[in-house]
C-alpha cells in the first residue's frame, strides 16, 4: 500500500465522507475498425448510404479512410449500458455490410499502396470540406497507412457529486476552475503510469509486412508475411504508430496547468514547420492540408490522454477549453482487443475507472524535463519489451522493474477497489484488478502475449490471425439479427443524419478558403 498519508485518509474517508453517486461514473467509447474484403484486404467499397451521413450520424462515421468506421456510444453512466449499445451499434453496421467484414486488430489489415488508402468524404459543405482536408493533410505529412491504424477511445468524467465531496474534504470551491486543475492532476498521474495499461491491454505486439514498406524498424521477422517482437506489447504505441518527428521536438506540453496545455496547442496550430511548408496548402484547386503548421488542429495532437469539452457549435475548442474548462478526459492508449467482438470489455472499463480515481486521489507531481523524458522512455520500453517484467523502468528517479513497479500499483489499485465495491458491491471492481495482478505474474496472460502463442501455435502470419478473429466476431453479431424494432431504430436516425447533412449543404456557403482564414484566425489570441 502506499506510504502517501493523504491518500490513505482519504480512501478511508471515501465510505463515511462521499456519496454513494460519486462512484457513478460517466464514459463513452470510441471503436475504430477497418472494412476489409473476403480476402483481408482494405475495401474499396464508399460508406453504405444505410448507415447514414457520416458527417452528421451521432453514433456511426468515418474516422480517416472511407473504409475505416468510428462507433461511438452516448454517455452513460452504466458500463453495462456502453457495451449493450456499442454491440447492438455492431449489430446494424453488420447488417449492411454484405461480404465484408470489421477488421479485429489495431494494426492494419493488409495494405495495397498509400494512394489505395481513400479518403473519407464527408459531402459538399464547407464543413464537409474542411474534414477530408484535414485527413489529407494528415496523409501528405505522415502517409496514409499510419492513419489505419485503429484503436479505442475511452471518455472518461467525474460525476459532480464526487467533485462537490472532494472539494469539500480539500477545503476548495467546486468551480470550474477546481475541476480543470484536478483533471490536469488525473493527467499527469495517468501519463506517469500509462506505461501500465499498455503493458496490461497492449494487443499489437506484431504487424503485417505491408504495412511496413518504406519504413525504418528494428522488428524481427515472425514469417514471410509478419513482423513483431518477441516482448512486444503494443507496437501501435510506439514509433511505428502514431508519431509526429514535428511534435516530438517542438510541441511541449506538459500538462502541468491549462494555461501552458492550451498556450502550446494554440502555438502548434499557428507556427509554421518547413517540411510541412515544403508540402504546400493546395495544388489545382485541392488542399493538401489546412495549413503548413506544427499540427492542423488540436485534433492533430498525439498523446496517450487528452482534456476535453464539448464546444457550444460554431465555437473553437480550445477557446472553449478556456472559458469553460476540461469537463471530460479522453484516453486514447488502448489498442483494439482482437479477442473481443466489440474491441473492448468491462474489466478493461473497470480497471481504469479505479486508476483514475487513483490519479484523481494521488499526489500528483508536475512535469519537469526530467520526467517528460521518463514518461516516454518508460512506455518505449514497455512497448518494445514490456514482457519482460524485468525491463527497467524509472519512477520519479528510482529504478524498478516492470514486476516491482506494477505490483506496487495494483496493490493500491486492489485495496481501493475494495472499498468502492463496499459502496457499490454490485460493480465488483475487485476482480477486474485481481484478473489485471495475474498478468504479471504471467505476461503470457496479456492479450499480446496471447496473440504470439496463438500465432505460433497455429503457425499462421498476424493478418491470418486478425482475419480468423474478424470472421468469428461477423458470426457473432450476425447470431442477433436486429429485431423489427431496432431495426426501425437505427434506420430513423440513419435517415435523420441525412436529413441533417442535406439542410447543412443548402445554407448559405462562403468561399472555402474564407472559411478556413476565419477558423484559422480563431487560434491568433491564444497563441503566445
């Protein structure tokens, strides 16, 4: 258990002090998954109309590629309601996806060439625009097979309850600014430790040689067809995912307030990057990106974790950030999970709900130089090698091993999952932890440790394996037909995001380029 005093009064504190809806907790996922053909390939098929507007559907789009799908869940504040709704989201998609499939992996399916990679095309509006411009841009700096890669997002917020009982036990005010300044301390805590969870669900430990072509690594070849490492966990969250050479030496964001988060982005999507420059912003008429900057736009910011709001329509985010503050977190290290028809389950949603309390309830150190570098040297490490649980790792200017320092962590993580389930003892967050504990006694248990043996024992390439486990997840949801109902469910809002798009595209459009000045400008007053 740790030494923490704090910590440890206000664990004990969290039965007597807190109401029970502070461990109500509110998410919302985001599943990414290619479309492939019968033979695991990327398809070339558009978008089903069926599926309505991608533009405008709330719960079913596009991520960059027209091939690759973004299902999103409302928020809930139930676990078991997110994954009955991401599943039955599964069911309609599947239901007019004829012989394709929904491909299971992080890591791509088997790739043709970058210019077989379509953009996805979000209409004829300004907005509809400035969305595939934007992932063309993304194409021209980074490639476009480094934008298939899939992953799930987990939005993460606080009940306010609980920051009404937190403000009171620290003695603060439950103001926006409190919240802000607490969720950046969550951050922190999670970056320190993201290393963990990518250890924990890391499911990309190898990839196709497709994917690999014009591209400098160091993996070790698995078959004519496969690349890996042998302790890899999550080669997504390493330097063959997504990474920006751009970012990594200019862009310094260390999260230890709002105010540099925000001043940083601003900075990033105003300064511009000479090879970006080199690129050029249209040729005949296209836009080969939004601008030569560091990063387009905030969206553009890779990270393991990321502080957001929900901007009133019209409005730039960050200037919302601002005068709002961060109303939710979005965590965005978790690979797809091949093994689960929906890509993720309810221990992996337990688990970090019980570490972001944690982070929430931890001393929360700022981030210096010296622990910027260790946070990404931890997670390099434990995604080249992380099952080796005797991999070195360094805590706040301590050596420990991958075993020693997990064990530490899970431990806490235990004892304040016990008292959560003595608040709600029907969630059963005890086991979740329990099942995460045994992963590092044995990192064959880890889904990328998995992964290899099942590769191995089967004697079949990672995209065999991806395909094998994308057709038993086909069969699993095409066994739950829609019933009428539901049917006439999705296919009402299906019909209603057309509808939306269609009156978007008859307002009033001024010239793109005017559109793109404006929003560009929005950035100006909060750079430095």
């Amino acid at each position: 258990m740790t030494q923490d005093t704090e910590y440890n009064q206000k664990v004990t504190r969290l039965k007597q002090d807190f109401h029970k809806q502070s461990f109500v907790f509110h998410r919302g996922i985001e599943r990414e998954s290619l479309r492939v053909d019968g033979s695991g390939k990327l398809a070339k098929t558009t978008h089903s109309p069926a599926l309505g507007s991608k533009l405008c559907h709330p719960t079913i789009t596009t991520d960059f590629s027209e091939a690759q799908l973004e299902l999103i869940t409302p928020v809930s504040q139930s676990i078991e309601e997110t994954l009955t709704t991401l599943n039955d989201t599964h069911r309609f998609v599947y239901s007019t996806l004829a012989d394709e499939v929904l491909w299971s992996a992080s890591m791509p399916c088997i790739l043709r060439t970058d210019d077989d990679i379509p953009l996805a095309q979000y209409g004829n509006s300004n907005l509809a625009k400035l969305k595939t411009a934007y992932r063309n841009g993304l194409g021209n700096r980074y490639g476009r097979s480094m934008q298939t890669i899939c992953a799930v997002h987990y939005n993460f917020s606080f009940p306010d309850s609980l920051w009404q009982d937190l403000a009171r036990l620290e003695q603060k005010h439950n103001t926006a600014a409190f919240r802000t300044q607490r969720y950046f301390d969550v951050m922190r805590n999670f970056r320190r430790l993201s290393w963990l969870p990518i250890y924990l669900f890391g499911a990309s430990p190898a990839v196709c040689n497709s994917f690999l072509k014009g591209r400098q690594h160091k993996l070790s070849s698995f078959d004519q067809s496969t690349a890996f490492l042998p302790t890899a966990t999550s080669l997504r969250n390493g330097n063959l995912g997504y990474q920006s050479d751009a970012q990594s030496e200019l862009l310094n964001i260390c999260y230890n307030n709002i105010e540099n988060y925000v001043t940083q982005l601003a900075n990033a999507v105003t300064t511009p990057y000479p090879a970006y420059s080199k690129i050029g912003i249209q040729n005949n008429g296209d836009f080969l990106q939004l601008n030569d900057s560091i990063i387009q736009s905030e969206a553009e910011f890779y990270t393991t974790i990321r502080a957001k709001c929900v901007p009133p329509k019209g409005t730039n985010f960050l200037t919302s950030l601002v005068a709002n503050g961060v109303e939710y977190i979005e965590i965005r290290l978790l690979d797809v999970n091949p093994y689960q028809p929906l890509g993720i389950d309810q221990h992996t949603m337990k688990f970090l709900d019980v570490l972001l309390l944690y982070c929430l309830l931890t001393e929360s150190p700022e981030h210096d130089e010296t622990l910027c570098r260790n946070v990404k040297d931890n997670v390099t490490r434990v995604v080249q090698q992380g099952r080796d649980i005797d991999t070195t790792l360094v805590d706040q200017g301590k050596s420990k091993s991958v075993s020693k320092w997990s064990k530490e962590i899970l431990a806490d993580l235990l004892a304040l999952a016990q008292e959560l389930d003595s608040v709600h003892p029907s969630v059963q967050l005890e086991h979740s932890i329990q099942l995460q504990m045994a992963k590092i006694d044995d990192p064959a248990k880890t889904p990328s440790g998995q992964i290899l043996t099942d590769m191995k024992t089967q004697a079949i390439p990672f995209a065999q394996f991806a395909m094998n486990k994308s057709l038993a997840h086909k069969a699993h949801f095409l066994d739950q037909p829609l019933s009428t109902n539901e049917q006439a469910y999705f296919q009402q809002i299906a019909n209603q995001s057309l509808d939306g798009q269609k009156d978007i595209e008859l307002q009033s459009q001024i010239a793109f380029t005017e559109y793109l000045k404006n929003i560009q400008q929005e950035y100006t007053p909060l750079a430095k």
